[in-house]
C-alpha cells in the first residue's frame, strides 16, 4: 500500500499570504456602504483565497461575486484573480471540468496582460488539476512552464514552490529517483530562503521516496526532522506526518511504535474541522490495515478496510449539495439586507412625510412600487432564462452521449471488420505458406526440362516474395493505425518506449487475433508471438493473473 504525498503547502500558490489575514474583520467590512466596487472586489477574493482550503462552498461564491463585479468593472487583472479563486475552490471540491474552465479562463487573460507571476500561478493551478485527476503528463507539463517562469522571475520561494510540485509529479509517475531530486533541490533552495514551511514539506516528500526505496531509516529520519520544524501549529499537517512515519515502522517491523504513532494521528486528525481531513483519515485507516494484517489481527484489519470504504465513498459521493446551500444562505443574507434597507427608507420616510408635501410623498410610494415591479420582473426573466439554459444544458449532454454511443458502434464495427480483415489475410499466407511447402516438395530434377526447372524455381521465388513483402498486411496495419488513433495516443502517453512492432502487436491482441493468426499475419513463428507477449506483460508490469487482452482495452 502506498501513502499519499504530503501536500500541506498545496495553498501557497496564491497571490494572497492568508496567514496576515483577519477574516473576521474583512467580512465585517463588506457591509460598508461606502465601499468601492473594486475595494469590494478586493475583498471578497482574499476571503475565498482564505476559506478555499476548508470552507470551498462560501469560498466559491465569495469568488462569483467578485468575479461578477469584476467583469461590470472590466478590470481584467480583477477578473483573473477571481477565476483562479473560483478554478481552485473547485478543485478543492473534485469538480475538475468546471475547475479546468475557470483556470484556463484565467490563464488566458495572465497572458493576454504579459503578467509573468500571474501566469506561473495560473499554470500551477492547471497543474494542480491535472495532478488530482492522475494526468502526470499534462501535470507535468503545467507545473515545468511554471517553473520556467519563476526561474526568470527570480523569486526563490516559487522556484522552491515549484520544483517541489515537480517533485511531486514524478513521485504520482513511480519515478522515484527524479523525484528525490527535486526535492533534495527544494529543500536546498528553501533553506536558503529560510522557506521553512517548504523545508519540512519537501522533507515529508522525500521521505516517502526513501520508504519506496525500503530505507526506512532514513525515511524515519527525514519525517522526523520535517516534524521539528513543523511544531505542533498544524495539526493536520503533524498528522500526515506521523501516518507516514507509522507505515515505515510497519515495513521495520516495529508494530507497537508503529500502532502509537497511527494513534496519535487518529486523535489530531479527529479534532480538525477542515474538509481535507477525510484525506489524512484515508491515509491512517491505510497503514492501520497494513498494520493489524502484519499482526494476524484480520478482524481489525477487516474493520480499519471497511471504515476506509465507508470514508472513501463519503468523499466520492459528494454532490452539489453544499453549494446550493452556500449559494441559498447568501440568497437569504442579501434577502435580510435588502430587508433592513427597506426598514431604514421606510423610517425615513417617515420622518419625511411630516415635513414634506403630500404630494411628494405619493410620488415616493408610486417609485417604490415602480422599482418592485420592475425588480419582479427581472426576476421573473432571469427566472426563466435560467430554466431555459438548462434545458438547453440538458439537450445537449443527450446529444453528446448519443454521438458517443454512435461512434462506439462505428468503432465496434470497424474492429470486426479488421479482424475479418486480419482472419483473411492469415488463412491466405497460411495457404501460400502450404502451397510453397507442396511445391518445394515436388521433385522434378529427373524428368523435367532444364528451362522448366528454372521457371519452377521462379514461381517458388515469387511466390515467396509476396508472402515476405505481404502488402495486405500492411495495409491492414494501416487502417489500425488510422482507426484506433486514440488507443495508440493514450497507450503511448503512458508507455513512450514501445516499439512500432509491440504497438503493432497490442493492437493485434486488442482485436482478440489468436497467437497462430497473430504469426501468420506477422510472418513469424508462434514462438515469436509468445515471447514478444512476455516481453510487453513485463514491459506493462503485469501479474500473471492479469489478461493483457483486458489490460490493452483500457486505453
């Protein structure tokens, strides 16, 4: 079992350092009438760069509403800010479409403006995602632009920010070694900025490595040291920390030290309130089933697995839920708001009417009624504008999955019609194959004529030769090519070493060809077949339950 990265400094990518902020004094400040729009703006987006972490729903719509205003102000540095706010709220609760929307949305503008820091920030975030969805190559691809950026800007702490992202990267890829590199580097660049947050970060980081190359001393060591610079002001982090330092004294075989630590893990983890808990949790609930299975304890073991479960489908099966809730207090808040205004301009109004004309105050009460109606209809429309988007929203995701369920059937039919393709051209070599073996065979050196025997010799030659050349076979590899150009996208995304022969191969054995077929298509032996199959299970890393067949349909 494998224990996730430590990842306590995720927020440090924002613009905004959330440790200086009173979050209490700020949102006192938003009910100042005689605040500016972009004063507003301001505002509301270091309140969500602060709550994004563990309160995303008011983060979000804290970020709507700045991002809102800030298109009204067409202050495009403002709106930036808002949609990286809003990219990362979203990130934090796993919807990734809407989270990649924004942060593209944001990157685009960083760039339009030819604002370097912003647009590092921007490419971290999209990195960020890509690295939640598991998509090491995107991720890494994000994350070094970012660095690239950060180098030419100079600024030590993002270069250290980065190159431990990068770290991190390559650690989720099981490429270990580069890995433990950059983090060696981070730690070095952020010593010498006195980055201790990033120290004992990339100390965690490269701890994990050292518990994946089985030196668990030094993996102890280094969780150790990150744990001393850390303290105890971060409970979460400290429990991330002792989860890791548990599973390395599991592997040392040290269970009573081991089940102390996932202890003292269990009670920090318990006594936060933050919504990335859930994540230590599954990480403690990991090493203890580790840990009772060790022991022969399997009904512990059993009981830790099925509260990881439990755990995990929670995290899973998060909906939209709370933030309609958060969307429907701010509803309700503006609801109030509106409603004191009303009792203060009705207050005085009172007080107008007993010096003013009587006319005037009928004029009031007519605008008053005038503003209500219209603000009715606003509503109304903005009402029915809404259910017409989605409805709109609705046909066009049926439509979308009716053209993939088409083209699934298209692709299903070109399949068989490759393999039929595949089938024929085998059975016909195999009949070449059989006819030069009869012909090769036949003995005509006693009464056959000289010339007879040359031209016989011929026909054998030609008819070898086209079985070598075998242009069918080529053909058919390129309609496979063609057809199946997204298998061979993906399948190369993860393994960039194959070889044309093996990329050929696993599309063969993904049309479900036998080994004979295979050979015969191919012009080789069965034998060929057979070890050039071991060759790619060993390159896929495959068990020997695995089904490689079943293994090649993933992509």
């Amino acid at each position: 079992m494998k224990l996730l990265p430590i990842l306590f400094i995720f927020c440090l990518y924002t613009n905004i350092t959330t440790a200086q902020l009173n979050p209490d004094s700020l949102y006192q400040s938003l009910s100042n009438k005689n605040m500016t729009s972009v004063e507003r703006i301001n505002t509301l987006n270091k309140l969500a760069a602060y709550y994004n972490k563990d309160s995303t729903n008011p983060a979000l719509v804290m970020a709507n509403e700045a991002y809102l205003l800030s298109l009204k102000e067409t202050d495009r540095k403002l709106q930036a800010a808002s949609l990286l706010n809003l990219s990362e709220g979203y990130l934090y609760n796993d919807q990734y479409d809407q989270a990649l929307n924004y942060g593209y949305s944001a990157l685009d503008i960083c760039e339009a403006l030819g604002n370097d820091s912003a647009t590092a920030r921007a490419l971290t975030n999209l990195g960020w995602i890509f690295y939640d969805t598991e998509n090491g190559y995107f991720s890494l691809q994000y994350h070094q632009q970012a660095h690239e950026l950060y180098k030419k800007l100079g600024n030590p702490r993002r270069i250290a920010l980065s190159m431990n992202a990068l770290g991190l990267v390559y650690l989720m890829k099981d490429e270990f070694e580069t890995a433990r590199k950059y983090f060696d580097s981070t730690i070095a660049i952020a010593e010498q900025s006195n980055n201790k947050g990033m120290v004992a970060s990339a100390l965690g980081n490269r701890g994990i490595c050292e518990n994946e190359f089985g030196r668990y001393h030094n993996a102890l060591a280094d969780f150790e040291k990150a744990l001393g610079i850390l303290g105890t002001g971060d409970a979460l982090a400290h429990a991330e920390l002792l989860n890791q330092m548990a599973f390395s004294r599991i592997k040392l075989k040290e269970y009573p030290v081991a089940e102390k630590l996932l202890a003292e893990a269990r009670e920090l983890i318990n006594q936060s309130n933050s919504n990335t808990r859930k994540e230590k949790l599954l990480d403690n609930l990991t090493s203890s089933a580790l840990l009772y299975q060790d022991l022969g304890e399997y009904k512990k073991a059993f009981n830790a697995l099925q509260e990881y479960t439990a755990v995990r489908n929670q995290i899973l099966s998060k909906n939209k839920s709370e933030a309609i809730s958060a969307l429907k207090i701010q509803r309700e808040a503006k609801e109030n708001e509106r409603h004191i205004i009303t009792l203060e301009a009705q207050k005085e109004l009172r007080a107008f009417q007993r010096n003013a004309l009587a006319a005037g105050v009928i004029l009031l009460i007519i605008i008053g009624a005038l503003y209500i109606s219209k603000m009715n209809q606003k509503r109304k429309k903005e009402k029915e504008l809404e259910e017409m988007r989605q409805a709109l929203i609705k046909r066009e995701l049926e439509a979308a999955i009716h053209e993939k369920e088409s083209l699934n059937n298209k692709l299903e039919y070109r399949d068989n019609d490759l393999k039929n393709y595949a089938l024929f051209i085998s059975q016909r070599n195999d009949m070449i194959r059989n006819f030069i073996d009869e012909l090769t065979a036949l003995d005509i050196n006693g009464e056959a004529k000289p010339e007879n025997i040359a031209r016989f010799n011929r026909l054998i030659h030609k008819f070898q030769y086209d079985l070598d050349s075998n242009k069918d076979t080529q053909d058919f590899n390129l309609s496979v090519n063609e057809i199946h150009k997204d298998f061979f996208f993906n399948l190369l995304q993860k393994f960039p070493d194959l070889t044309e022969n093996e990329r050929r191969l696993c599309a063969q054995i993904r049309l479900n060809l036998s080994m004979k077929d295979i050979a015969s298509l191919n012009n080789i032996s069965v034998k060929s077949v057979e070890m050039a199959r071991y060759r790619l299970r060993k390159t896929f890393r495959l068990e020997h339950k695995d089904n490689l067949s079943d293994f090649l349909q993933q992509f």
